[in-house]
C-alpha cells in the first residue's frame, strides 16, 4: 500500500460501470469475488435492487432552457458538486493492494463522498489525508458497526474525530451476518496480512451456558439498540446517521431521536433476503421524515438515471458500492475515479434529457404515467 496510488491503465471499452466487472472478477481471487459479488440466501433482494431501478420509467419534458444546469447538492450544511458518495465496503486489500487509500484519492479527485467502513483493512488516517487536502472533495464520515464495550467506543470516537472525519454512519441493519451461501461455498476468509486495522483487541467471548442459542443468548443482547443510538449521540459531536433504515415507524423513532440523516439500505442484498428493493422503500421513508431530513439511499445504482429517480423519489444523495469496488480491482485509484466520472456524466446526460436544470428539478412527476407506484 502506497500513500500516494499508482496510476495504472485502464482496461479498454469502459463505456458504464458494468464494464468494470469483466476485468475485475479477472483480477480478484474466487472466494473474494464470492465476499463482494453474493448477496443472501437466494438473492432475491440483491436482483431486486437493480431490477426496481429500471422499472421505474422517465418522463422527460422538452424544450426547457436549462443554460447554467448543475448537479450541486447540499448536504449537512455543506455544497457538494454532485449527490454521489462511495459506501462502505470492508476489506478492500482484498480487490487492490492500495485499498481503501486508493479509492480516498478518487474521490477527492472526483468531488465525491467517502464513507469508511469500520472494517477497513488500512488505518483510517491515511484514508482522511487525501480527502481534507483537497478543498474540493465531498464529505468523510466513518461509518460504525455497534461493539459492546463503551471504553473501546469512546476511545474510536475520539479518533474518528481527530482525524477529521465530518459524520458518523452507524449501520443498523446487521447485528449479525446474512446467510450468504455463496461465501459459504466458496470458503471465504480473509487472508494473512488483511484485517480490520481500526479496530483492534479481542471481543469479549461469549459466557453460554449449555442449551443457549449462540445468536439470542450470545450475541443479540450485545447488539445495538435505540439506547446506543443515544449514548452514541452523547459521546460525539459529530453529526449521527442511521444506514439500514427500511421501515417509516423506525424512520420516525430515529427522527425523534435527534439523529441527523438515514441512510435507506437493505445492505445490498446482502443481510436480510426478499426484503423489498430499496427504490421501492425510498418514498415511504422519505414521506415519513418530513422534507428536511437528510435521507441518502443505496443498493443497485448503476446509471445516471438510477441517480436522477434517486432524487426524484427523494433521496438528498446516493451511495455507490460494488461497481466501485469492481473498478478499484480493474485498476486501482484511476479505475475508481473514472467509474465515478462517468456516473456523473451519465446523471447530467439524463437531467438534459428530461428537462432538468438541478436536482430541485427532479420529483415525482419525473416518473410515467406520474407519481411511481
């Protein structure tokens, strides 16, 4: 791992982000491609994701003057030059050696957003240093998984701030691993040398007693609950969002809980299988929260469009996953930062296209024969 990435070349005939997936699952070992590409169970929401995207159908109108058009956002508190951020993935020296430094470095190159797993396999400083050098990069937050120990939590959330990360980002939707069969199959595991680096020390075993369940009696009374959400706004300053978010009863107990955005997600398929698409859970979440919340989503975003009826379904911003990762391993920080180039030329071709001047133009009357559903 370089502080400062490699260019290498990128492969030929990258017209969209799927075109990344040739020359990445080429590149990357099969059980790790099993780790990105598997989703739970049947996958059935994994397809979902994709699928309900291109369900739904643009109407686009004519003739507008659209001279002095952007795709600017803003987003607590801060004007980004495009609603486009990279989600979190763990482990990332899985697909290239330059990992999660290498996609830090296409982001700030790209105006984009970072979101760091807490899983990262290199040291979230390093990851922060590229992104708060440039003045025009998107926002860094660090995204959290709840370990129940509050000396350890409170000691992460001190670093997290000191290296100058802007939100924290708690996933909610994962207290315990999918049944991924996939990655079962393929036997995955992480290799020597590849770890979550951030979050070192042992968790604490589990005390089970004979005839407990590992999961109910093991593990589920040290998951997170709206009493973490709390304690995590006390301890931080930074601003708190929930990413997992699916139903509107949890999206307003979070509101009243005074967090401060939610991320739709069902985890990219990956957690919970036949859970509805998240194009589908968007606008109920959305209507739940009122307008002003910030409200990002992800899972299956693979055009310009899918950004466009992002917005319009009312998302204030999105989070790619997968196709990035897929171009990390194709080509390192270049392949990244070109995958994310032709995302946005991609959201400003639609937004031309359907008459559009800014995202404040998208709404549901975007959507034939009207409002979606």
């Amino acid at each position: 791992m370089s502080a400062t990435p490699a260019i290498e070349a990128l492969p030929e005939g990258l017209a969209n982000l799927a075109d990344f997936e040739a020359p990445a699952r080429a590149r990357v070992d099969a059980a790790a491609w099993a780790y990105l590409d598997g989703g739970a169970a049947d996958e059935l929401t994994r397809h979902a994701n994709r699928a309900a995207w291109d369900a739904l159908k643009l109407h686009p109108r004519v003739l507008r003057d659209l001279a002095g058009g952007h795709t600017r956002v803003a987003l607590l508190g801060r004007k980004l030059q495009h609603p486009i951020l990279l989600a979190p993935i763990a482990y990332q020296r899985l697909f290239h050696a330059d990992g999660e430094v290498a996609i830090a470095h296409a982001a700030a190159a790209q105006g984009a957003g970072v979101v760091l797993s807490a899983q990262a396999s290199v040291p979230m400083e390093a990851v922060a240093a590229p992104v708060l050098a440039d003045p025009a990069a998107g926002p860094l937050w660090f995204q959290l998984y709840w370990r129940d120990d509050r000396d350890f939590m409170r000691a992460l959330l001190k670093r997290v701030e000191a290296a100058g990360f802007q939100a924290l980002v708690l996933t909610v939707d994962a207290p315990v691993h999918g049944a991924r069969d996939r990655e079962r199959r393929a036997g995955f595991k992480l290799p020597d040398g590849i770890r979550a680096v951030n979050l070192g020390g042992l968790k604490k075993p589990l005390d089970l007693q004979p005839g407990q369940s590992v999961l109910f009696d093991g593990l589920m009374p040290r998951a997170a609950t709206w009493r973490e959400v709390d304690w995590l706004r006390s301890e931080s300053r930074l601003p708190l969002l929930l990413k997992g978010v699916t139903h509107a009863d949890d999206a307003r107990e979070a509101v009243a809980r005074g967090v401060s955005g939610l991320v739709v997600s069902n985890h990219g398929g990956r957690t919970l299988d036949t859970v509805p698409a998240s194009a589908e859970l968007l606008p109920a979440i959305r209507a739940a929260v009122g307008p002003a919340l910030p409200v990002l989503v992800d899972g299956g975003i693979r055009r310009g469009t899918d950004v466009l009826k992002a917005i319009a379904l009312g998302a204030s911003a999105v989070l790619i996953g997968r196709p990035y990762v897929q171009a990390l391993a194709a080509s390192g920080a270049l392949g990244v930062a070109h995958a994310l180039r032709l995302l946005r030329d991609e959201l400003e071709i639609a937004m031309a296209l359907c008459g559009c001047k800014t995202l404040a133009d998208a709404g549901p009357a975007l959507f034939w024969p009207g409002n979606p559903r």
